[in-house]
C-alpha cells in the first residue's frame, strides 16, 4: 500500500508582513483519489481532501501569510499530467498564479505551447533522484523553453552536484532555478567547494535560487540555516525568491513545518528591506512574468 503524506499545519501569521505582491514561488496542490490521474510510480499519495478542500487551505493560508501571488509547481504525484497545474493557475486567478511543469525529455512544440498558453513558465527536473526528464533533455529543450519565455528548474545537492553541473548551467540560453538553495549539506558550512561555486554562479546572475525547504535539513526554528541564506541573499538578492513547499510531500524524517515560521527564518536571515523586497516581490514578478 502507498503510504500518504501527514497533513500540513494550519498556518500562523508571519511576524513581519510581507510587502505588497509578495509571492510564494514553490508550493504543490494535491486532490483527492480519482479527481487527477496519479502516477503509477509515485511512492506516495496525499494527505485526505479533495481538490475543493485543498484549494480552500491554499487560499486560506495566503491570505494568513499576507501573499498575493503563487507559483504552483508539478508533484511528481501527478507525473507529466499538468492538468491539475493548468486548473490551479484558473481557480486561484490567470493574473496572480503561475506554474512549473514535470514533462519528459520528448515533449513536444505542441505541448509546450500549451503549457505556456495554461501560464505554466517553466519545466522541472530532478537531478538528485531521477525522473521524467534528464539534464541531457532539459539542455536539448533548452533553445524551445527560451523561445517561449520559459526557463528549467531542478533539485541538486550541492555539495555532490555543483562542480559538474557549473559550466553547462553557464551556458544555458534560460534562467536555471535552482530548488531549496541548492539541498545543501549544511554541516559541511557555506564554505563548502560545492556552496561557494553555486553561491558564485547565483552572484554572476548564471542561476536562480529559491530559498525554500529549509525544514528537510533542519529543525525549528531553522536557524541552522541562516548562514546558507544570508550567503545566497547577500551575494546577489536579485537572484532568490522564496517558496513555502507547502503541503510538505515526501517528507522522510522531516518535521512537517509552520509556514508562517518558515517566513519568519527567512527575515531572520535576511534583514535588509531591499533584499526582502526583492527576494518576496520583485523577483518573482520578473521570472513568472506577473
């Protein structure tokens, strides 16, 4: 039997507001058994609701968190089925809602113009555990996405990953987003060989980071990670975004978080009025287009 995800915290207010237009740039939706076709290799299903339900909790935790804006992003749980993507860019509004798909190394013109048509900015792939799409496909793709305004984003880690991946992230002819700052191995400190080149190619503007995800690696109240994200923000602010990977899918040993308190680390780290702007705001608004 396929085990299902522990249900996500009702969230708190942030202690700080978030400016006007901020946006949550990583969060996933979900539905209920039989609304979305799963995929057949997922290795496990969501919490209980369904779709109604669960779009009812996104709204309510947006407007608990002060946000305006939302990049929903496509769960391995759905495959290279978008539709449930498409739909969640419709229900919450086309104007303030973006998505990133999961699509396979043959994906074609057709296809990904009706991504593109549905707001859906940008393809995902997983380097550290495999899936759909491969690096080799999103490089060979990578000409059509720009010629659609789209751009690639990935899971690394980059302690094992960055020094292999460098050049050709260099070279992409579209911005390259990197997930959850990069899935660090904190213990080995932000002078890490692996940090520092992708804390070099996010100060060059060569990739994107989402400060995202903090909670997979640490516990609240997440201060383990200030060092990393103080590192990426100050290097280039222009670069991050943040992202609350709400509902918490595939969580291992992980402690499901407070998004609220998510919010809050991140102003812990990251304390200039500009950087925050920039990072919740500005950013998010130039790369999705809003």
């Amino acid at each position: 039997m396929i085990p299902k995800a522990t249900p996500p915290l009702s969230p708190s207010a942030p202690i700080v507001s978030p400016p006007s237009n901020a946006c949550d740039s990583h969060f996933h939706i979900v539905a209920g058994e039989g609304e979305f076709e799963r995929y057949a290799h997922r290795v496990e299903d969501p919490s209980d609701g369904t779709y109604l339900d669960w779009l009812g909790r996104l709204r309510n935790q947006m407007n608990v968190l002060g946000l305006s804006r939302g990049v929903v992003v496509q769960s391995i749980l759905y495959g290279t089925d978008n539709s449930i993507v498409a739909r969640t860019i419709q229900e919450m509004g086309a104007d303030n809602y973006r998505g990133v798909a999961v699509v396979p190394d043959a994906v074609t013109d057709p296809e990904l113009d009706s991504l593109r048509d549905a707001g859906i900015m940008g393809v995902r792939m997983n380097y550290v555990h495999g899936g759909v799409m491969s690096w080799g496909g999103a490089k060979a793709m990578a000409n059509r996405l720009k010629d659609r305004g789209m751009h690639v984003q990935m899971l690394i880690n980059s302690h094992d990953h960055m020094a292999e991946l460098a050049d050709d992230i260099r070279a992409m002819p579209v911005p390259v987003v990197l997930d959850h700052f990069g899935w660090p191995d904190l213990s080995r400190g932000v002078n890490d060989p692996g940090f520092i080149l992708l804390r070099q190619l996010v100060q060059e503007g060569a990739a994107w980071v989402k400060l995202s995800g903090c909670f997979r690696f640490c516990n609240a109240p997440y201060d383990q990670a200030d060092a990393h994200i103080a590192s990426l923000a100050e290097a280039n602010s222009e670069r991050c975004l943040w992202g609350s990977d709400w509902p918490y899918l595939m969580m291992a040993d992980a402690i499901t978080p407070d998004p609220g308190k998510l919010l809050d680390a991140l102003y812990r780290a990251v304390s200039s009025d500009v950087a925050r702007h920039r990072i919740m705001s500005a950013n998010p608004e130039f790369l999705y287009e809003f």
